[in-house]
C-alpha cells in the first residue's frame, strides 16, 4: 500500500505539477526536479565517471522523449487500461460469478465500455485538431481577430504565416493548430479546434468505465458485508473490550476479506478523482469559450501586470523618500539593522520584477497592456455560454472559397 501511495502521488505531481495552481508550490518545485533537476544532476554525474559521450545519449533521449511526437505515454496508458482491466476480471468478475453477484451481463457492459473507449482513443489519435495554410488563414484571422490583450498580430517564424488570434505553433506536429488548447500524449495528438470534442468524450469515457467497475466492486463489497452479518454481531479485541463497528472497522475487514479489490477500488477511486478534475476544469473552460492555452495567457499576463504595479510602486516610494538631514541620520543609525533588511527586499522586488519582466511573454508588447486593470481582464471571446457550448459542439469548419458567417 505504501508503495501504491507513492507511485499515486509521483503520478499527480506529473498531472498537476505544472499547472497554475501548483507550478509555484511545493507541487511545482517537486514537479520540476523530476523532469529536470534531477535529470541534469543525473547527467553531470554520469558525465563525470563515463565521460563527454553522456552528454549525446543524454540529448537524444530528451529529443525522442520531449521534443518529438512518441508513443510512450500511450503505451503506458493502454498497459494501465489492460492491468485494471485484468484485474477486475480474475480479481473480482471471475470468482464472485458463481457467488451470484456478478453476471453476464456486468461483463458485456464493461467490454462495450471497452469496445467505445478504443474507437474513441483512434479518434483521438488520427483525427487531425485542424491547421493553419495559406488557403484558409484569411478565414480563420477573420473569425478569431486579434484582441490585443493577449494576442497581438504577429507572424510565426516556423510557417512563416500570420498567426491569427487563438491559434499557436505545435513543435510536436510542426503546424500551427487553430484555436491551440494543449498536446495530449495520451492520445499521441494535439487538442484543438476540430478534435477538442474528442477529447473530452475520450475523458468522459475513461471516467465511465472507472465508475462502472468501482460500483461492480462496491456491489461485492456490500455483498461480504451482509454475509459476515457484523452489524448483528459483538466483536472483542485481545484484551476483551467490545469494538464498535463503524467505517474504520468495515474498511479493515474488507481490506482482509478481499485485498485485491480493495486495493484496485482505491486506486480506481484516485483515477476517478484525476479524472473529473480535468473534465470539470476543461467544461469551465469550455462554458467561457477558453481554450487551456489562453487560460496560461491570462495568467502571465495578470503577473506581468502586477510585477509592474509592484515596481512602479516600489520606485514611487524611493522617490518620495525624504534627504538625510542630521536627525534622520541618527534616527537611521538607531535603526540600522531594519532599514538594511527593508533595502535588500527592495531591491530584491526591483529584481525580480526587472527578471520576470524579461523572461515574460509579454513584456514586448508593454506599451500596448499597461493601462489594463490586472484584476479585471476581459475574455473578448466569450460569446455567451450557449454560443460558446455551440462553437464547442459544432466547430466553424474552413472552407477556402467561402466567407464565414459569424456564429
């Protein structure tokens, strides 16, 4: 079980780590040192005792694994699908079937469950999240015009294209992807405007399934509760006092009664909850017509935004500080240790909005956002909930010799 929880926990670091929520935390921290701290470390030691030819290995295995499009993470994805699946059908399928408790007909749901997630899982491997060309580029910057909060006309050097608004180059197809939300190494394929449905029916199954074989186990536990009668019953520990049987009491009977399944209903319950995070947060998203892209966007912004607040505030004050007379001499002489303390976390704040300002995305358009209100950003491109689930549901499709019609 331990070690069940340890790998739980890596794999929510890797889901979560990098998001807004966490990336500033201890998540994020521990999220970075396991896709590149520890990585680096790794290599500079094995450089170390192997010698200069490390560093070759080292760049071409971060070249097939991060910089181009690979298997992996599918594979590891269906092998989780196989083991769980395996699982339920020798651990809780095959010998609760003479019992009573399962039948027939729980096995056929769980194969067309199965039948329904894989035609999905090849759509979202094969159909394509759409693309910006030369013969639909006028459509797309008419129908998703620049905004000019957190899109700005620019070309993009690789297709040497104008990128219209909402779109974003994908270093792992090589194209730039209309209304770009993120790339899914799950489904081995980008996500944007023409397979974001997909997507999100590929989620809704995987959540199904996992939901359907945790009541399968519910109903066998329920089954060995009622047989063991422990309600009706007095149970007494070594010593002879009476044991109230409560939650506790039940979890540790059924964790003795039936451990296989019991340990795969919670790690199927830890997939259910990873799973309705991403599908609530994609829905939110969707209902405000913002792709997880622009959701990033945003949040640069608005600290781009305050970093510059919190150094025109911080200059402001040491501009407005008063000259050294003789009395604030002493008075600072007195108060030395504190005022030294004040001025390095001035100075520090000066640094740290002067570095972020660098390494943002948006401080080269500085001069056209400064007067927007951090606190009060404006997505232009929510239509609506209604209009924005319709444009989900029934993206416009490009057609190079015809005009789009507003949706």
């Amino acid at each position: 079980m331990i070690t069940l929880g340890i790998g739980l926990f890596i794999l929510f670091v890797l889901l979560f780590g990098p998001t807004p929520r966490f990336q500033n935390g201890r998540i994020g921290k521990l999220y970075r040192f396991l896709t590149s701290t520890f990585f680096i470390k790794l290599r500079n030691l094995l450089v170390r005792i192997f010698g200069s030819g490390m560093n070759s290995i080292f760049n071409m295995l971060g070249k097939v694994f991060h910089g181009e499009r690979n298997p992996l993470v599918l594979i590891i994805y269906l092998w989780i699908i196989y083991y769980e699946t395996t699982e339920w059908y020798q651990g809780a399928y095959k010998p609760f079937e003479e019992l009573g408790v399962m039948t027939n007909s729980n096995l056929r749901t769980v194969s067309v469950m199965l039948i329904v997630l894989a035609v999905v899982i090849i759509c979202g491997i094969f159909v394509s999240p759409g693309e910006i060309t030369n013969s639909n580029i006028r459509h797309y910057l008419k129908l998703y015009p620049h905004d000019k909060i957190i899109y700005f006309e620019e070309d993009c050097p690789t297709c040497n294209l104008r990128k219209p608004a909402r779109s974003k180059h994908c270093r792992m197809l090589n194209k730039c992807i209309p209304k770009y939300d993120h790339y899914c190494g799950w489904l081995m394929n980008t996500i944007g405007e023409r397979n974001h449905r997909i997507f999100v029916l590929f989620l809704v199954s995987n959540l199904t399934i996992c939901l359907y074989v945790c009541y399968t186990m519910y109903c066998i536990f329920k089954f060995k509760v009622d047989k063991s009668k422990m309600f009706k019953q007095v149970f007494r520990d070594s010593k002879g006092n009476i044991l109230e049987v409560g939650f506790f009491f039940m979890i540790s009977f059924l964790r003795k009664v039936v451990p296989r399944i019991f340990k795969q209903f919670f790690v199927l319950l830890f997939i259910v909850f990873l799973l309705l995070t991403f599908l609530f947060n994609n829905l939110f998203l969707i209902c405000k017509n913002m792709t997880t892209n622009e959701a990033t966007k945003f949040k640069q912004l608005k600290e781009y935004l305050l970093l510059q607040q919190k150094s025109q505030n911080t200059l402001s004050i040491v501009a407005h500080q008063p000259e050294n007379t003789e009395l604030t001499h002493i008075n600072n002489g007195l108060n030395n240790g504190n005022n030294n303390n004040k001025q390095n976390e001035t100075e520090t704040d000066l640094e740290n909005a002067k570095l972020n300002s660098k390494i943002n995305p948006y401080a080269k358009h500085h001069d056209q956002i400064s007067q927007l209100d951090p606190k009060n950003l404006k997505n232009t491109y929510n239509k609506g909930i209604f209009l924005n689930i319709k444009q989900f549901l029934f993206p416009p499709s490009i057609h190079p010799n015809r005009e789009f019609q507003d949706i």
